[in-house]
C-alpha cells in the first residue's frame, strides 16, 4: 500500500493566497497588513508593502516583513474567497507556470489526468 494522501492544510490555503494584501493579526496585539510574497516552514510569512500598526503607538511602514509563524493569531483573507477557490486557482497557475517553463526549455510535459491522480 503506498503512502496516504494528505488532504489540503492551512499552509496550501496560504500558499495560494501568495500575492493577495493581506491583514494579519499577531499576538501581542499588533495588526500587519501587507502583501504576501511567501509562506515557510511552520506557517511563517513574508510580507512586502507592509504597515505595522501596534495596538498603541505609530503606525510604521516596512519595505519586506518576516512574520514567524508562531507569532501569528489570525489572517484575514478576504471575505468574497473560498479556500477551495484559492487552492484551485493556484494549483492552475503552477501548473501553467510549469508547462510555460518546459516549453521554454524545449521538453513537452504530458498532460494530467482528470482528477489530478
């Protein structure tokens, strides 16, 4: 029996939010707003155009933003977006990126079968 498949997670739903603005809560009370331009390992983000707005004190700005993972509470996504949406729309561009990339290199990539298995 080969290995299970593992449904979606919320690292696959914010993968596929990579290039949406988005506002991020952080634990100690602090709201970030910014585009996504990553996702890591243990959730952590990267953020461009961001703004740090501390729950007292300024408002700062931030060219890049390192968020780690564990000091997230809350990412607003927005609200006309469903995960299945997201996630299906990504898997298209990957896929489509790809495709564009092998053809770039000359190589033909087969077609997937309906389904994706």
């Amino acid at each position: 029996m080969g290995p299970r498949r593992r449904p979606p997670t919320l690292a696959c739903y914010l993968e596929a939010l990579v290039g949406m603005r988005l506002v991020i809560e952080l634990h100690c009370d602090t709201i970030v707003r910014g585009v996504l331009t990553a996702v890591g390992d243990g959730l952590d983000l990267q953020l461009e155009s961001a703004s740090i707005a501390p729950l007292q004190g300024p408002t700062r700005a931030a060219e890049y933003l390192y968020l780690r993972g564990s000091r997230v509470r809350y990412v607003h996504t927005p609200p006309n977006l469903t995960p299945r949406e997201a996630i299906t729309a990504a898997a298209k561009r990957r896929t489509s990126a790809l495709a564009a990339h092998a053809a770039q290199q000359g190589k033909h990539t087969p077609a997937m079968p309906k389904g994706g298995h």
